[in-house]
C-alpha cells in the first residue's frame, strides 16, 4: 500500500465525517466484539497481555491450559516461572509474558485482595499491563469506557479513515475520544479492529470490497492511492 498521506478531512467537517465512518461501521460489523476467549476480568488480564505481538487466535489456543492451571490470581501468583513460561510459550516474548503474568498475579493479590481492580490508575501499575490493556479491561469485562484502546489496527484504520492523524496511540486515542460518545468507545476499538481484520489488512487493503469506501479519504478505489 501507498505511504502517501490520506487526503485531509477538515477541522470543521470532522464531526460529521466521524459519524457517517461510525454508521458505516456499525452497518459492516454490526456484531464485533472482543475476539479473546475469557469468562472473567482475569482471564481477560492475562490473556490481553498475551496478545501482544500475537494473534488472537493463537492466545486462545493457549489459554486453555494456562487457566486450567491457574484458574485464579492465588494460583498464578505462586506459580513457577518455568512452568508458566512452557505454557506461553506459542504466544512469543514467553519469558517476558510469563514474568509478568506472575508479576501482574502477585500485584492482584498483595494490593487489590486477588480481584482486578476497575480504574486505569489502578490497572496500569500492575506489570505488563499500559493503557492499552487497560481500556481492553475496563470497556470488556467492566463495561467502563475509560478511553478507547488504539492497537495496531485501531491505530492503522483511524488514520486511514480520517479520523486521527497522530503517530502515536495515546495522540490517536485522544483525538478519537472527542469524535464518538462515550457508550461508543469500547465498540469503536472492535468495529476498526474487525474491519482492519477482515478488510482494510495492513498491506493490502480490499478497498474494492470495502463498503467504507464512500466515506474513506484513503480509499483506492476512489483515486487509485491510499493513505498511511
Ligand atoms: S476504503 Fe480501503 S483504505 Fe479505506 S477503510 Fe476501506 S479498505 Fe481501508
């Protein structure tokens, strides 16, 4: 795909163009959500701090038998590092996420009584969790739409449609969050999750089959360039 920047959408026409990208959005994935497996905030926890660098579906074909093994906070807080690190092992960076894991465990149980807590000052003092995994937290195991959660298709897709033009996710997620409602934030991050997924991929982008093509200033099937 084409570096050339993405044709600029106005100051002035921002608001509306945020809202005609949201509706088309919601149109396309309509049903997008969290696509890592967890049936509580902590094994969301760890299973967002193994997405890093990682696919989701690669998390969840590990996080079975991590959560057999430790099914809590206690149990992960007392494990053994070797152990941890031979079961996330397929997830990369293992010896790092295994670090953490426990490190995040021991975080839980020595100041929070083994439960997540549910602000972000709280969340990203533990290890291996930013603000990125934080927001994943609070907006899917909480319903508490504390920012909007700008990973590497949140950030790719914002800019290509328009709707941010920082380089980096926190200047990303700040211009994003005046743009949406609030009650919109978390399903924000899954709708450009799903349709960068699914669509607008990182080096070839479908934009003749994208049905965001009307409303995306980057797209190629309008000028035979795409943006960033
Ligand atoms: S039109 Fe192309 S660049 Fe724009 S969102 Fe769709 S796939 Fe991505």
């Amino acid at each position: 795909m084409s570096k050339r920047a993405a044709k600029r959408v106005s100051k002035r026409d921002l608001p509306a163009h945020a809202a005609r990208v949201w509706e088309a959005l919601a149109a396309a994935h309509p049903d997008a959500h969290c696509e890592l497996a967890h049936r509580n905030a902590f094994e969301l926890l760890c299973a967002t701090i193994l997405s890093a660098q990682c696919t989701d579906k690669r998390v969840n074909l590990t996080t079975p038998a991590l959560f057999a093994a430790y099914p809590d906070a206690h149990a992960l807080a007392a494990a053994d590092v070797a152990d941890v690190e031979r079961l996330v092992q397929p997830t990369g960076f293992y010896r790092n996420k295994a670090r953490n894991l426990i490190g995040m465990a021991r975080g839980l149980v020595d100041r929070h009584g083994g439960e997540v807590p549910r602000t972000m000052d709280e969340l990203v003092l533990l290890p291996g969790v930013g603000r990125k995994t934080a927001n994943v937290i609070l907006g899917n195991a909480y319903g508490i739409n504390a920012g909007v959660t700008v990973d590497t298709h949140v950030h790719r897709l914002s800019r290509r449609l328009g709707l941010a033009r920082g380089d980096d996710p926190v200047a990303i997620e700040q211009e994003l969050i005046p743009l949406f409602p609030r009650d919109d934030w978390a399903m924000l991050s899954h709708r450009l999750i799903f349709h960068g997924r699914r669509v607008c991929d990182a080096r070839t982008p479908r934009c003749g089959a994208c049905t965001l093509a009307d409303v995306c200033p980057s797209s190629l099937r309008a000028d035979d360039g795409a943006g960033a």
